[in-house]
C-alpha cells in the first residue's frame, strides 16, 4: 500500500478509521481465541481418539464426527483470519512491479472482488445450510446444518472482514473506481446473458480462462478467483441453483483426510519451536562440513529430513535458512547462490511424506495416502542427486583450508542430540504402516511426540509462542482449505459442461501413447504450478487427469510423482512462482539476485522429472 496516501486520507476520514480499527481488532480477537481453541480441540480429540481404539480397546464411535465438525469450523474461521491478514495465496507478481497508486487500486479491487463473490454465495450458503437440517450425523445424533452453518457464517465474516480492512486500509477514491469497474463488467455480463446462452462451451473460455487469468494477474485470491468465475458461470449461462455450487464447496472441505493439513502444518511449526530442527542441521553439518560445497549438501539433505516431519515447505525454509545461511555466507556463498539453491531443494522434497500435496491428491484423487507416503522417498532422492551434482560442479574450487573437520567424537555427539527428531520421521511412517493411526491421526502422534521432546529432553519449549503457531496454523490452513473448497466447485461446473469428458478424449488421442500423456503432463503441471500454486492446480485438474492415466496404462502412484514434481517446478522457479518469492522472503534476499542461480537447478530438477516419469519404478519400487 501506498503509505503517504494512507496517511493523507486517514486525515480526510478521522472518525471512520480509529473506529474501524477498533471495531477490526476486538472482531478478530475473538475469533482468533475461538479458532486456536478449536486447533487444540481437534489434536486432543484426534489423541483420544487413537488411545481409546489402540490402548483401551475401545473405539470413541463419535469422535470422527465431531472432529469432522470441528475442522470446517476451523476451515472457514482460519480463512477469516487469512483474509484480515492478507494472507490467502495469490499471485502478486505483477501487483509488486506496479507504481504506488496502481498497487493501492489492484488491492483494493482485490478485496472488493472477494467481498462481491461472498455476498453473492451468502443468501445460498444459508439455503444450503437450511437443506442439511433434514440430514442427520448418527455418531453425534445432530443435524448436519451444525456443520453446513460454518459455510454461512465464516463468509458472513469474511464478508465483515472485508468491509473493515476497506474502511481501515482503502481510500475513497480507489474504491469508488474498483467498484465502478466491477459494477461495468457485471452489467456488461449481465446485458450479454441473450449472446452467452448462444456461446455453448465457449463459456468455459470466457469465464474459466479469461476471467481467472483477469483476476490472478490483478492480485486477487485465488480461492476468490475461482469462485468468482464458478459464480458467474452458473449464474448467467446455466439454471443451475448457486446453492449446488455452496455444496459442492462444503463437499470438498467436508473430507476428513484433510484435517491433516492443520496438523502437519501446526507440526512443522513445532520442530523449530522445539528446536529439533536445529539439531538436525547441526548433525549434518558437523559431518559435511568440511567437504567442498559441504554446508550445500548439508541444505539438502536438511530439506530432505525436515520435509519428512513438518509437510509445510514455508515451515521447512524458515527453520533451516536461519541456521545454515550465515555460516555459508561466511565460506563466500553468494546470497543469490542460497536462495537459489533454497527454492530448488523446496521443489525437490515436494513428495517427501507427510507432503500436503501429497495428503491433498490423496484426498481429490481417491488414491491411497500410505501409498503416496510409500511413493514420494525415492523420486525426491533421485532429484536431489541431480540437484547435488549441480552443487559439486560449482563448488568443485572452493577452498576450504579455514575450515576444521568434526572429530568422531564431536559427530557422535551431533548424532545424539540429533537422534530424537530423526526418529520422528520414522515414528510416523511406523504409526501408519502398523495401522495405529490413520494418515490424518498420526500428525497428533507427532505434535504429541514433539511436545515430550521439547519438554523432557531439549527443553527448549517456549510457551508464549504457543498462540502465535495456534493462528498462524488456523490461518495458512484456512487459506489452503478455501482454495480446496473453491476448486472443488469449479471442477464440478467444469465436469457438467462436459470439459472432463472433451479432456480425456484428447488425452487418449494423444500420439505415443502414455509417453506423450506423461510429456504433456510435465509440461502442463509447470504451467499451472507457476501460475495456480501448488494445490490449486492439484485439486482442479487431479480429479480429471488421474483417470485418464489409468486408462493409458500410468500407475496413478507413479503419475502423482511426476506430476507433484513437475509442479513443484513451475511452483519455486521465478517469474510467477510464489513458493521462489516464499523462499527469498525467508532469506531477506532480492529475488532479483537468485534468478541467474536458479537456472541451473531449474535445469536439474527438470531433467530429475524426466527421469522420474521414465523409470516408474522408482515412484511404486516401495508398494
């Protein structure tokens, strides 16, 4: 934002904004308390649940239910939360590179067109809500609108929280001019309906290509984008009631598999609280630091490790860089070097369990999650190997007569300290693989594992932190759980339009068989994880590719791989992707100074994909 023009409209408006303000700070402390609650809430009913089947024998026959009912709670509440903190993903790019004023007009259209998507779904949202009272949930002996009603109510707070940071942050002017914009394209729409009707499937270009690529580029939400153009589509081309659209929406938010992604986000946060991520890096550095490039590799592997306990990526970037980027800089690594190098290994662990991608295409694609944790070891091993031949040939010069080798006997030392957290990885693959907990239980047997180490052996827990890691779970899971929620209900248009059929068609007619579908997937899925992120792009297209990889004869392990891995790319490789921007932001490095670096990563995580896609055994040898 423009800070000047903010601050001579604050003097045009001196009782509306302290007002809003206030009004702003008491409206989210309360739903902060409310949404941290429902955090711990769900890791202890999770717990519970797992003792009383596992120890006592004795299955709680309702604690899936409530679990399921607390977590839209916590979904929709999480994405209040992101939205007053700006926090839901987007692509900023060309929002960043604009001049003071033009920024302030984007992200005030940005916010404007979110709150326009949510009045118009909230009067449905209500209808949907209403329908579900008929429906009963049998564990709890409760309507099921006690669950739909978190869709009503956590738009009609995202509603309230876009009015607010308007009133705080906006000025007039921009705001009379993103509304008049918004009011032209719709009435625009609106007059057209008679010619819309006529278009058939063009529609879908008009409103799912060109109306999304128009919202992305501009800065909006994409969860907002997406239902945006789902919104405008059933409204003005179909008979379809915008209630169906709130349902599928509450269908994809409804799968309890993704009560996963709070967990293993709240878990990623709690390795650096606890400092066991430190411990790790310190444990690798004290055995390859003396080798050229050493403290390279030993990024790496860090990724690697932290990747298997945490499942964040923006979690795994922000405990190792800290710890491994000063003393790199100190052996004449260049800041563009490390943050390039950074982005690369977060595109390399993409596949590494408990991944959210992974718990993500498990929970769109109906395919086994223990499988996909199985799968993803091997291909983020065979990329990383390629990434640390790039570092060897850079690397090959450096000198290293100031640095001194590690003794045994210091090693064997960083091994001990290091030997709970690198338990914690196998800890929850044993969880899983032994039936003690399902792929959404076991982040509780981590968070409560890491609790006791923290406590008992490190002693390192800080409780006031506590909070923040509680809001800062609520609102990046929020903010993936909205896109979920909104992808869902736009694959389900595109599916009755007929797109997933005219898709598959094309793909099986596709020369080359399951070699050109392979191709074609790589270098779509870089497409899309630059510009839609990471999820987004899985969750609307793995419904509709994953079948057609079956009917041409992929193993749907094997494609998930390729197609997380080949994402990863478009996600951490610059200009549009945002996991890059995530990674130099974490560095406090100019992105500017990595891009030059990255080519060359960028070239060794392709070609590990290629391989990957060729060799399916490496993606099904552990199945």
């Amino acid at each position: 934002m423009n800070t000047h023009a903010l601050s001579s409209d604050f003097a045009e408006r001196p009782a509306l904004r302290p007002l809003a303000a206030r009004l702003d700070h008491v409206f989210f402390s309360i739903i902060e308390i409310v949404a941290a609650l429902l955090l711990v809430g769900e890791i202890v009913i999770l717990f519970a649940g797992i003792a009383a089947r596992y120890v006592f024998h004795a299955p709680l026959i309702w604690s899936d239910e409530l679990a399921q009912l607390m977590f839209i709670w916590l979904a929709m509440l999480g994405a209040v939360i992101a939205l007053r903190r700006g926090e839901h993903m987007r692509m900023s790019t060309f929002v960043n590179k604009a001049s003071p004023r033009m920024r302030a007009l984007l992200e005030t259209f940005a916010m404007l067109a979110a709150i326009v998507f949510l009045a118009g779904v909230l009067v449905p949202a209500y209808e949907y809500t209403s329908e579900e009272y008929m429906m009963m949930m049998p564990g709890l002996d409760l309507p099921s609108s006690w669950r739909a009603a978190a869709l009503p109510v956590g738009m009609l707070l995202m509603l309230i929280a876009g009015l607010l940071r308007l009133a705080v942050v906006a000025e007039w002017r921009f705001i009379l001019a993103a509304t008049a914009f918004i009011g032209l394209v719709a009435g625009g729409l609106y007059l057209a309906q008679p010619l819309l009707g006529s278009l058939g499937n063009l529609n879908l270009i008009i409103f799912f290509v060109l109306m999304i690529a128009a919202c992305v580029f501009a800065g909006v939400p994409i969860a907002f984008s997406f239902g945006i153009a789902t919104l405008s589509y059933l409204t003005l081309t179909t008979t379809t009631p915008v209630s169906v659209l709130v349902g599928r929406m509450g269908e994809g938010l409804s799968h309890l598999i993704l009560l996963a992604v709070p967990m293993f986000v709240f878990l990623g946060l709690l390795i650096e609280v606890t400092g066991m991520a430190r411990r790790l890096i310190g444990c690798l550095a004290a055995m390859l630091g003396h080798v050229k490039g050493g403290l390279s590799y030993v990024l790496v592997g860090a990724m690697y490790l932290v990747s298997g306990i945490s499942g964040s990526k923006v979690a795994d970037m922000a405990a190792i860089a800290p710890a491994l980027f000063p003393e790199m800089r100190k052996r004449g690594s260049k800041p563009g070097e490390l943050v390039a190098l950074l982005s690369a290994t977060g595109a390399q662990t993409e596949t590494i369990p408990p991944s959210l991608v992974l718990i993500t295409v498990g929970s769109v694609t109906g395919v086994s999650i223990t499988a996909l944790f199985a799968g993803g070891m091997m291909p983020a091993v065979v990329v990383g190997l390629f990434l640390c031949a790039v570092v060897w040939y850079r690397h090959r010069h450096e000198n290293l007569r100031h640095v001194s080798k590690c003794t045994k006997l210091q090693i064997a030392k960083h091994l001990l300290a290091a030997s709970p957290a690198i338990a914690l990885p196998f800890v929850i693959r044993f969880a899983v693989v032994e039936g003690i907990a399902t792929a959404t239980e076991v982040s509780t047997i981590g968070i409560v594992y890491s609790m006791i180490v923290g406590l008992l052996i490190y002693r390192e827990f800080d409780w006031s932190r506590l909070k923040p890691m509680l809001l800062d779970t609520a609102s990046l899971s929020g903010a993936i759980l909205l896109i979920i929620g909104a992808a869902t209900g736009m694959a389900w248009a595109l599916t009755q339009s007929g797109f997933s059929t005219s898709l598959a068609e094309a793909a099986v007619a596709l020369p080359g068989g399951k070699w050109m579908f392979l191709a074609a997937s790589i270098l779509g899925f870089i497409v899309l994880g630059s510009v839609l992120e990471g999820i987004p792009a899985i969750v609307l297209f793995g419904p509709l590719l994953f079948p057609i990889a079956q009917q041409v004869g992929v193993h749907e392990v094997h494609y998930a791989m390729v197609v997380i891995l080949a994402m990863g790319i478009g996600l951490f490789a610059p200009p549009f992707g945002v996991g890059y921007y995530s990674a130099c932001a974490v560095s406090r490095i100019d992105p500017q100074e990595g891009m030059r670096p990255l080519v060359g990563y960028v070239i060794a995580l392709f070609i590990g994909v290629v391989v990957i896609a060729a060799v399916p055994w490496f993606s099904t040898a552990f199945l």
